[in-house]
C-alpha cells in the first residue's frame, strides 16, 4: 500500500508538470473559450486550499448534473483525498477551471492549426492566419504552447 500511494504521488507530479497552467487556464476562461464537460477532462477547483490539484470527470466518481439550470459537478462517493477539505457537496462550473488537453487545444484552434515542432528545449505551434501570414507559439509545454496560440485567435 504504501509503495503504491508514492508511485500514485510520482505520477501526479510528473504528469501536473506536463499540463497547462493554471494563469492559462484561467486566461482561456476570460478569452470566451467555454467547457462542456465530458468524461476523460481534467479540472481543478479555484479556490484556496485546492486550486492545483487535478480531477478528471469519470462516469465513475464525479457527474455533470443540472440544478435549475445550472450545471453542477457532483462529487458522489469519490474517494480523492483533497475533496475532504471541500465543504460543498458539488462545485459550480464557476469554481471549477477546466485544464484542457493537448487534442482540446487542437480542435479549438480547427484549420488555422498548421503544425507542431519541438525545437531544443521547446514546443513549438505554428498557425496560419490567413490575413498576416504565419504565426508561433512557443513554451517548454506542449499544452501551454496550444494555449499560447488559443488566446491569440479569442
């Protein structure tokens, strides 16, 4: 048991290091890009305490549900640790802030996507626009790159 909480704990890190940001993910949310929650996203709650820790939506452990007309994430019977210090039974998708994949990024950027290199140390995403040419994005993640290129066409 033990060995298999610190390799859970290993995979956590290594895999937070490998995901957007949370300022990027909150710049995409005040850009207009919009969530609609579906098994397999992965959030965080923005709020103190528990922003930075990753969820994903399972059809297992956390439901969308509406509550007039509100859409609402439910978490029923999870046994994730840091939900302990949530004192609600759900969360709004107003506190929740979604972490976009690599392929979510893609399909919001659709046909100005023209492609992806790794240069050095960096990723590199390349759009094109179709009144000025080309244009780069650049970061040491591949995701914040995507997101990089996201806000510039919101």
């Amino acid at each position: 048991m033990h060995r298999s909480w610190r390799a859970s704990l290993r995979f956590r890190q290594r895999y937070r290091e490998r995901m957007i940001t949370v300022d990027l993910a909150r710049s995409l949310v005040a850009g207009g890009v919009l969530w609609q929650p579906r098994p397999g996203d992965r959030f965080t709650i923005d709020r103190p305490n528990v922003v930075g820790e990753v969820f994903w939506i399972s059809e297992l452990t956390i439901d969308v549900l509406t509550y007039h007309g509100q859409a609402l994430l439910g978490f029923n019977g999870t046994t994730e640790w840091a939900l302990d210090s949530v004192t609600l039974d759900s969360v709004t998708l107003d506190t929740a802030l979604w972490l976009p994949r690599e392929d979510q990024l893609r399909e919001v950027l659709g046909a100005r996507f023209a492609s992806l290199a790794r240069e050095g140390g960096q990723w590199m995403v390349r759009l094109d626009e179709p009144a000025s040419g080309s244009a780069d994005f650049v970061d040491t993640d591949v995701e914040c790159a995507y997101a990089l290129a996201v806000l510039s066409i919101v």
